[in-house]
C-alpha cells in the first residue's frame, strides 16, 4: 500500500507549484486564484487515493468483508464532490448468502448504485438553495471548483432527500429553564402554487420577551416552527413538545399567543395550557384604516375608545360609519371592522390586564424574514412537498443551526460507517514524514539567500 507516499507526493507538487508561482512573480488575486485550483486537485487526489486503498484493505481482509466474494475489480466511478470530479477504481462483490451485489467501498464513502453527487456537495447546495434559487443555487460550487455546477433538478432532489425535522436530543435530558410568562406570535405566508390556489403556510414562534439591542429591542431565546400541515393541531403540538421539553411548566403563569385572529392560531389556545390571546395592532389598524379611510377624526375617535377599553363605544363609532358609508363597499369594509373588534375582543382587551407584559406582535416581520425572503417574494410557483420542505429549511437556519451539519447527520448507518485502512501500514509509512521535508528541502528555491520570502516557505514545509 502506498498511500502514504502518494499523499507525500501530492503535497509536494502542491508545494513546488507555489514556490513556482512566487518565482515567477505574479499579482496576489491571481496567486489565490491559482492556489486554490490546485488545492482543489489536491483535495481531488487525495479523496481517491483514501478510497482506492479503502477498497484495497477490504479487498486484502476478508475478515472486514464476510460473505462477500471478489465479482470484478477495477470498474471506474465518478462522483462530484466539494473538491470537483473524482474518479477513482473499486471492486465490485457478491454476498454468497443472500446474492446481492455491490462495490462495498462506495457504501461506505455513503454513495448509492447511481449516485453522482457527493453528500458533502449536497449538504453545500442544500444550504445555499435556502438563500436563492436551485438554479443560482446549482451553479454555486463552480466558483471554488471548476466543474462542480450541477442543475436545478439535482438541486431540488438532494432537498427532497433530506428529512428537515428536528433534531433529536442526544445530550440527555436538557435542564428546564425557569420563566414566568412565555410568549408565541404567529402569522403565515402565502405563497404561489405551480398550480391551483396560493399555499398558506404557518410560522410560529417562541420566545422569552424582550431585551434591549442598540436603539431598539429583540426577542430572547426565539425557536420557530414552520411547514405545511393538514391538521394545523400537529404543529401546534410540535410547539408544546418544545415547550414541555424546555421550560418547568409548573413555574409558568401564562402563555401570550399573538396573532391576528384567524382560528388556525387560536387552535393553538386549546393545546397550550396557561394560553391567552393577543390580538396584533398591526392587523388591527389596518381594519380600521380600510374601513374609515381618510376620515381622520373618525379613526381618531375610534382609536380613543380602543385605548380606552371601550367595546361599547368602538362599536357604536363603527355602527354610525357604517350607516353612513357612501358605498355598498365602504359599507362592507367598516361591518367587518365591527365584527374583527367583536370577535378578538379578548385579544384587545388583554393589553389593559397585563400592561407591563405586552409590547405588541412582531410576526409580519419575522414571516417576511423567515419564509417570505425565499418563499413569496420572487416570482415563480411551488408544489406542495418544495414549499414544505423549504419552509422547515429556513426555520432551521432561523433557529441558527447548520443545515449542512444536520443534513450529514441524518446519512443512513451504513453512509457513517467509517472508511478502514489498514493502520498498521499507517504506522510504518507515518515514521517516513522526515522525507518528505527533506525532498521540499531540497527545492532550489529554498536553498538560496536568507530573505522573508524563504522563511515563510521553510515555515510551511516543516509545519507539513
């Protein structure tokens, strides 16, 4: 086997072709340009040299390979990786027991019978696809490796291979945080189908309240939840887990549910004990701005009696507007104004129960940051399964975990299954490192007057 002085090798022309590039004097955009070409070919070599001497070892032990007999070897696989194209030979087996047939090497490294994509390079343009769009996204890699770029379709199916759900919790049971109150603001995006109706899709999130941030405020310790659902009770379920799972219950006095109103979030005060809700002003001026328009003393005196808790007054203000709308349309408007008041009058009048606990609802902003930026806010339609699955990847980021950790993460067994060398080989090649920086020693260039230049590039060598 020898792996070891092959990887020597490659360092080492890596190394010849720096000190060449510096020889000849060239500007540094163009020094990096080149450097990172060839430590792309670096990172190409050295993926296949660890694979060809994988599939070697096993091919030499039988004992790492029970059942399985030697069908060919040498048949030629291609797979695009982070670093570019790799090509490398591995031996293609049957198990005596059941007849299956496989080249065992490429199960390990995790590739599939047809596999054309690395999951490294997956994991990379799944993460950027929650940024732009798969086509944007697909061509990406091509500029840190030549010859990486790949098509939207490919694009679109690692994200349909990936399971974004949470992750589980592998550090045991989590110690419960203690908080009076705990609030959750929920709205939804909609966004275009490929065909049929535009797709509602929830968000909703947890938080701890508010602390100061430069001139203004943010929220503590948010979690979001995201994703499409035929029964909305499951994400609302979804919410609690985290909530039951994160926080002692029994401390808690209330939950502020905030939104505007529509039943999906106020399912969420039958699943949620200690839950009241909390109508957002936002959505609220704006009933009341689309049914009194420019009559500025009307909406003034409107806005008075809301601030005043005074149902009875809100409604008889809105009954005189409505009676004297000049249109079946303005009619209509300031009637549902009257019914939006009466129907969340709960939501409103909470404000003047609990005051110093209520800072109003932020979640036209969150879904516009969280869905909207990739969801609705650039032409084109989505299916069902792309929207879901992007929704539950922007709230993955949202929360500020690693979608290209998670994604490799959740590889089946067999794809963590660890690549094997034979490690007493390893140990005797390893006692030979002091010839490698003898040979890069031996490089002209590094053999001339002392200047800042040759300290630097002896510096690299015996750091090697």
């Amino acid at each position: 086997m020898n792996l070891i002085q092959h990887l020597k090798d490659h360092f080492l022309q890596v190394a010849e072709k720096i000190i060449s590039f510096l020889e000849g004097g060239i500007d540094y955009p163009t020094f990096q340009q080149e450097l990172k070409k060839e430590l792309n070919k670096l990172g190409q070599n050295i993926c296949r040299e660890v694979l060809e001497a994988t599939d070697q070892y096993l091919k030499e032990n039988r004992r790492e390979r029970k059942g399985w007999v030697v069908q060919r070897s040498s048949e030629e696989k291609n797979i695009l990786t982070p670093f570019g194209l790799v090509t490398y030979s591995r031996t293609y087996y049957r198990n005596k027991e059941t007849g299956e047939y496989a080249h065992l090497v490429d199960r390990l490294a995790g590739y599939g019978p047809h596999a054309r994509v690395d999951a490294a390079l997956k994991a990379e343009l799944i993460a950027k696809a929650t940024e732009t769009s798969y086509r944007k996204s697909g061509a990406e890699p091509e500029k840190t490796a030549p010859g990486t770029a790949v098509s939207a379709q490919t694009v679109m199916n690692a994200i349909r291979s990936y399971f974004a759900r949470e992750t589980e919790n592998t550090g045991g049971v989590p110690r419960k945080k203690i908080v009076r109150v705990l609030y959750i603001e929920a709205d939804e995006d909609h966004v275009a189908r490929q065909k049929g109706k535009k797709l509602q899709i929830p968000l909703i999130y947890v938080h701890e309240g508010w602390e100061a941030k430069g001139n203004g405020y943010r929220l503590k310790n948010v979690r979001y939840f995201s994703g499409l659902y035929t029964d909305i009770e499951l994400l609302w379920l979804e919410v609690w887990d985290y909530i039951e799972s994160n926080y002692d219950i029994e401390k808690i006095e209330r939950i502020y549910v905030a939104g505007d109103g529509a039943s999906w979030i106020k399912k969420g005060l039958a699943v949620l004990p200690k839950a009241c809700f909390v109508l957002d002003r936002f959505h609220l001026e704006k009933y009341i701005v689309r049914a009194l328009g420019k009559e500025k003393d009307k909406k003034e005196e409107l806005r008075e009696a809301l601030r005043r808790f005074d149902l009875p007054r809100a409604q008889q203000i809105l009954k005189n507007a409505q009676e004297n709308a000049p249109s079946k349309h303005k009619k209509k408007a300031v009637a549902e104004c009257r019914r939006y008041i009466k129907s969340n009058w709960e939501g409103i009048e909470i404000y003047q129960k609990y005051p110093g606990e209520l800072k109003g609802c932020s979640a036209e902003g969150h879904v516009s940051h969280i869905l909207s930026a990739r969801l609705s806010r650039r032409p084109g339609g989505w299916s069902k399964k792309g929207a879901d699955q992007m929704a539950r990847l922007r709230v993955i980021k949202g929360n500020g975990e690693k979608i290209k950790e998670k994604y490799l993460a959740q590889r089946t067994p067999l794809g963590k299954a660890a690549i094997k060398i034979c490690p007493q080989v390893l140990r005797l090649q390893r006692k030979a490192k002091g010839e490698l920086r003898e040979r890069l020693d031996n490089i002209p260039a590094l053999k001339g007057p002392v200047t800042s230049l040759t300290k630097t590039l002896k510096a690299l060598v015996f750091a090697l």
